[in-house]
C-alpha cells in the first residue's frame, strides 16, 4: 500500500507530541512537513517543541511555523494543562535543527497544490493555519483529500462548560475550516475520553522499550496517570492521528455541525445536529462533518502501541 501524505497543524503540547510521534513512527503515513501554529503554548515554544520531538522520532520532517495568535481574539495558552515549557517540563534540551524560512500557511498552499498525489492534512490544534490557508488559496477546497481533525465536543469542554480548546481558542477560524467543502472528520471530545486509550501497563510497555520515542512518551504520560490514576489514558490529538493511519478505528457519521462564534456563554461550541437530516435549523443545508462516534478501543489501542513499540 503506498504511503498516504499527510501534513500535520500541531501546537505542541503534551498530545501534540504523543500525535506526532505517532504519525512519524506510522509506516502509513508519510509525512510532509510539520506546520505549527500558537494554541497550548505561544507560537516559538510551539515550534521550538516540534522540533524537539521530531528529533525524538528517529524521521526527519521540516517544520514550519504558522499564525502567531488566533483569527481574531488574543490567544488563550494552556500551561497548566502542558507545563511552562508545553512538554510536561520535562526539561528536553533545545533542538540542534531549526525550522524552515517558508511559512506554514504557504507550505501548505504549496504542497497541497503542486503534489501529483493527495495530500491529507491532520490538524490538532487551533484551526488558524488551515482556515488563513483555506482564505487564500481557494483551490485547496477541491485540492485536500481529507482532514483529521481533534476538535469540538457535544456533552462538555474543556476550554469552558462547552468549548473544547482547539474549537473554542479561535472560533473564527473553526468556522472558516468547517463551513469548507474539504472533507472532514471531527475526533471530539467525547468518544476520545470514552473509547480512545491505552492502559496503565501499556505506559509501562513503553517505558521499557528503550527507543527514545516511547521513553518519550512515556515521560509525558506518567505524571499525568501519576496525578489522575485510573486503568485507561485517553489520547486526545493521537486520535486523530489514528483516524489518518486507518478510519476504520471508530464509527463515524456524516452530521450537519456549526461553529457558535456569537453565544454569550457557548462561544467555541460545535453544535452538532444529532437530529439526523435536520441540519437547516443550523443554517447549514447539508450534513458537512464526518464525526467520530466512538473509537474501537481495542483496534485503536493496537494500532496506537504496535506503531510506537515497532523498531524499524
Ligand atoms: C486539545 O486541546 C489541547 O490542549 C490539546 O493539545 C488538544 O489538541 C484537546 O482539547
Ligand atoms: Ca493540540
């Protein structure tokens, strides 16, 4: 099977680089370049921590570094959620490579638009790149074969009561990205903590493998597991880093879904239209976003371990 193109948004982030490692340690998957965008972290730290994991994935991808705040609100960062540093201040050293002069938002356009084969994007941080990229080549509508995306949620968020944080940090952009005509897929929330993890001794598993992309993401899983014990870890942007490696991994449904940019108290939703064919009470005339109901978890937490535990 050849290998699927994929570029991947991140801000990392302790997922973020749990995502990344996935996707670069993946035989699926063949990754383009990595374009970072400001979200858990400001956009230097971001880029910096890219760079730093790529470094840890035994691939070498370059990086480019995106949007330096959201569409149109200042940008919201998330360190106590990911550490000071946005990798759990585990203290990594500073990268040796550096990142590419090009921007994310033009790499992107470029890539998308000159490859002779599909290019798949993932995106599991704030929307900002794609929807800035979206607004100035229109072509990449018809041009992106797919776009795996950790965002949203339906029962609660976790940037408020109702915003899950990629959603809710630029709502404008959010908008932008879903109202395309790209396909898409939403790992929300809800099916991620309920059905896509791994266990406690998996964590153990890759502490013991010794590469330093498991001890890698074993470092960042531990404090949390140490700090929240319970018998299964979700893994929030590796979801949808799962999704890209084979979407056979959960039940998926295509639903109407918008963006609430205006509500008082909802800014940041995504409010999905269970409803089934109802979606013009959105204001949306079709069904638009292919969403994860729920992940196999036994398919996704194989998937997720042989990837990470495979030598070669
Ligand atoms: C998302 O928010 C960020 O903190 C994580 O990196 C993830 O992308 C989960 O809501
Ligand atoms: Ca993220």
């Amino acid at each position: 099977m050849p290998r699927k193109k994929v570029i991947i948004d991140t801000d990392p982030g302790v997922d973020d680089a749990q995502a990344l490692l996935l996707a670069l340690r993946s035989p699926a998957l063949d990754v383009l370049g990595i374009t970072t965008v400001a979200g858990n972290m400001p956009l230097e730290t971001t880029t910096r921590n890219a760079l730093v994991v790529m470094e840890h994935s035994g691939r070498e991808v370059p990086v480019y570094a995106g949007a330096t705040e959201p569409l149109i609100e200042p940008l919201e960062t998330a360190a106590h959620a990911h550490g000071q540093d946005g990798l759990g201040d585990v203290g990594y050293p500073d990268p040796v490579g550096k990142m590419e002069d090009e921007h994310a938002v033009d790499f992107i356009i470029r890539t998308v638009v000159e490859s002779a084969d599909p290019v798949h994007l993932v995106s599991v941080g704030p929307l900002t790149n794609i929807a800035l990229a979206l607004t100035k080549e229109r072509r990449l509508e018809e041009r992106v074969a797919s776009l795996s995306m950790m965002v949203g949620s339906w029962a609660r968020g976790n940037l408020t009561q109702v915003a899950e944080y990629n959603a809710g940090v630029d709502p404008e952009a959010s908008d932008i990205v879903f109202r395309s005509r790209i396909p898409k897929t939403m790992v929300a929330l809800d099916p991620v903590f309920e059905s896509a993890t791994i266990t406690a001794e998996d964590v153990d598993l890759l502490e013991a493998a010794g590469t330093p992309w498991c001890t890698m993401v074993a470092k960042l899983i531990r404090p949390w597991l140490e700090r929240w014990p319970r018998p299964h870890i979700s893994l929030c942007d590796p979801a949808a880093v799962a999704v890209a490696i084979d979407p056979a991994v959960a039940e998926i449904e295509l639903l109407p879904v918008a963006i609430e940019t205006r509500g008082q108290h909802t800014r940041g939703m995504t409010v999905v239209d269970f409803r089934r064919g109802r979606g013009h009470a959105l204001g949306i005339l079709e069904a638009n976003v292919n969403v994860e109901l729920r992940f196999h978890r036994e398919r996704f937490r194989k998937l997720v371990m042989d990837t990470y535990l495979a030598q070669s």
